[in-house]
C-alpha cells in the first residue's frame, strides 16, 4: 500500500509539472526564445524544406576570395553536403595525406564571412583524416582533387556542435575551399 501511494504522490508531482510548463512563463514574454512556440519568435521555425547544394551561390573562381550567399527560402541541411564547383585534376585526396587548403567560412544563422584564408593571403595545411579539423572537413575532403574549388556544407554534428572557435551553438557551417596542393 506505501508503494502505491509513492507512485500516485510522483504521478501527481508529473502532472502539475507537465501542466506549469504547458502555461508558459514570463520568460517567453520578455525576448527569450523558445523552439516551441511561433508566437515567441522562435528562429527555428522551418522553411519546408532543406537547401541543397544548388541553393547555395558562390562567386569568384579557383584563387579568389568567394562571394557565398545562403538563401533565405530553406532550412540548413542536416547532413554533409559535398559540391565541386571547379573540378581538380590528379588523384583524389585520401586520409593521411597532406592537404594545402584556401578557404572562406560563412556562417548559415547571420550569413557573415567569419574566416577566410584567402584574405589572410595563407592557406591552411593540415593531415587529412588525422583530427587536425572539424569532422565535416575530414570527411568533405576525401577525394579532392589539387586545383579543385570544393563547398562544403557541414552540419553542426560535424562542425563545432555546442559551439566554440567564434562559432555560435548548433551553427550549420559553409565553407568554399581551394584544394592549393594535394600530397607532397
């Protein structure tokens, strides 16, 4: 009988839970978001569909700092999105080997160029597949090819997820990348 009373005691404990949480607080009210409700002005609310690589436009050739602009019609992928826009030549890269990479980041919520090596005027060297770099570029770039201009559209999974390096929590990553050499 004491057990049966325990269990209604954390059932009625849940359901008033449940039910203050179902009534809001003023904390919705007062500018902060919420994922649940349209009427806080949640950011997240969904466009019906997700980009692809198509939607993404990028200008400038191989060697130029590109101009990438995110559409406003869809939502971010959530899976890696993978694009050569100037075809390489050469064997492709593959894990171990060196990679000497140019490359502009945008971020997809505020659509700002946040890093850039081209306007740096350095590239980026790194060990393909070695953990130097966020997963999305380890997987992104297998298989590119030396003179290659590639986008990369990486999910918050494969980029800095929680946040981290200037990049805001849960942020969807868009990189062009410049393959400057591939091996030694």
């Amino acid at each position: 009988m004491h057990s049966l009373g325990r269990i209604i005691g954390i059932g009625l404990v849940a359901a008033a839970a449940i039910a203050t949480a179902a009534c809001g607080s003023d904390t919705e009210s007062s500018g902060t978001t919420s994922t649940t409700s349209a009427a806080a002005g949640a950011p997240t609310a969904s466009k019906g569909r997700e980009c692809t690589a198509d939607d993404v436009q990028v200008s400038g050739g191989y060697g130029d700092a590109p101009e990438i602009t995110i559409p406003d019609s869809c939502d971010p992928p959530k899976t890696l999105i993978v694009k050569d826009l100037v075809a390489g030549n050469g064997p492709g890269a593959v894990a171990g080997q060196p990679l000497t990479m140019n490359y502009a980041l945008v971020t997809w919520s505020d659509k700002q160029t946040l890093d850039s090596s081209f306007k740096r005027g350095k590239p980026f060297q790194l060990t393909l597949g070695a953990g130097q770099v966020i997963e999305g570029w380890d997987q992104g770039l297998l298989g590119v090819q030396q003179g290659a201009r590639r986008l990369l559209i990486v999910p918050p999974d494969l980029g800095y997820g929680d946040g981290g390096n200037g990049v805001a929590p849960n942020e969807t990553l868009v990189f062009v990348t410049d393959a400057v050499q591939v091996g030694r």
